[in-house]
C-alpha cells in the first residue's frame, strides 16, 4: 500500500421518519372530510336500493307463480265439479239400488237354502231307507238343547230295520247345516219295515246369506 492513501469510511444513513403535513384550512379539511363520507352513505345508499329491487324482483316472481299455479288448480277444481255433476244421476241410482239390497237383506235374514238343503238330503238318505213326506219350516227359534235354530225339518219315512233307523239318525246328524236330530215315533210289524218320523234343527250354516254381504248375490 502506498504512503498518503485515503481510506473514506461510509456510515449506514438513518431514514428521517416522514410528517404528514397538510398546509390547507382547517375548514377545507373538514369539507373534504365530510365529502368523503357523504360519497360512502351514497354508495351504501344505492347498494341498498339495488338490493331491495332485487328482493322486489324475486317477490314479484313468486307472486307471478303462485297465481298460475292457483288458475291451473282452479281450473282443475272447475272441471272435477263438471264431472262430479255429471255423475250425480249415477250417484243417486246407487243410493237406490243399495237402499233396495238393504231392504232386501233385512228381509232375507234367516233365508234358507232349500235347494243345497235337499240336494245335500239326496245324497245322504241312506238305500235302504225311503220317505214319505218333508215338511221345511224356516222359523227362528231354539232347540230342545238350548241352541240357535233356523228352522226346523219334520220327516216321515220308512227304514228295514231299527239299527237301519239308527244309521240314518246318525247319517242326519252329519248333514251339515242340521244340529240335534231326533226320533219322534218309530214301529214295525212282521211284515212291514220300520216307519219312523224325525226332527231335526237348523244351523246358521243352511242359512243362504243372499244380500248379506257386498259381494253376496241378491235377487
């Protein structure tokens, strides 16, 4: 290094910290202050307004839908009441035809089904044995044992013999729609088979249940 070289030492400058200075009036100060926050209470004015034409928009929508759906459905009511006057004669004869079937019922409560009854009858009478007469009474009423009757069947007939007699009391017995067969008389000769007569009792099961029911035929 040579003799008489300068050394220039640099120091780190510090930052003079700045000072807002407003040389204007106190008064335009407080202008512009009041400038600024009337265009803020502006802003938010017209943002407020945007929003509730927004809301009135959307309402006024709504209100646009509710009404075509309420004309739709009136027009909808409108025509099933058309209909509905329409079908008024249907309605009416209905109500007549199931006043009638109730009439009916009441009066066919207890009815009989002499038919099945005597068609069951035929193919249970014993070979062996015959009859003379049937007479069918339909009569509510009680058996001699404390039970429900319906009605009650008088026979007359002749068997072969007595425990023949007894087989057909018990083929009776079995008939559906009888309950508690008994034997009124019964006698025989040498020559001559038994002749009996009989009784027995009807049970809800003979009954025929014609308009008893909705599905029930009725005359």
């Amino acid at each position: 290094m040579s003799v008489g070289t300068r050394f220039k030492l640099e120091l780190p400058s510090r930052k003079t910290p700045t000072v807002p200075i407003n040389l204007l009036p106190q008064e335009l100060v407080g202008e512009q202050r009041t400038k600024r926050y009337f265009g803020y209470a502006t802003v938010g004015a017209l943002g407020l307004v945007l929003l509730l034409i927004v809301i009135s928009v959307l309402q006024h929508l709504t209100i646009n839908s509710e009404q075509t759906t309420l004309q739709q459905t009136q027009a909808q009511v409108s025509t099933l009441q058309g209909q509905v006057g329409t079908l008024a004669p249907y309605d009416q004869l209905k109500q007549t035809v199931d006043a009638k079937r109730q009439t009916l019922a009441t009066a066919l409560t207890g009815d009989i089904s002499w038919t099945r009854f005597l068609d069951d009858l035929d193919h249970r009478i014993p070979a062996d044995s015959s009859l003379a007469s049937l007479t069918l009474t339909a009569a509510p009423g009680t058996s001699p044992d404390g039970q429900v009757s319906y009605g009650t069947v008088s026979y007359t007939g002749t068997v072969g013999t007595f425990p023949g007699l007894a087989g057909w009391l018990d083929t009776m017995s079995a008939a559906k729609g009888l309950h508690f067969v008994y034997l009124g008389t019964g006698s025989k000769t040498d020559t001559t088979p038994v002749s009996f007569t009989a009784t027995a009792n009807l049970t809800a099961a003979a009954l025929s249940g014609r308009c008893q029911t909705e599905a029930a035929p009725c005359p």
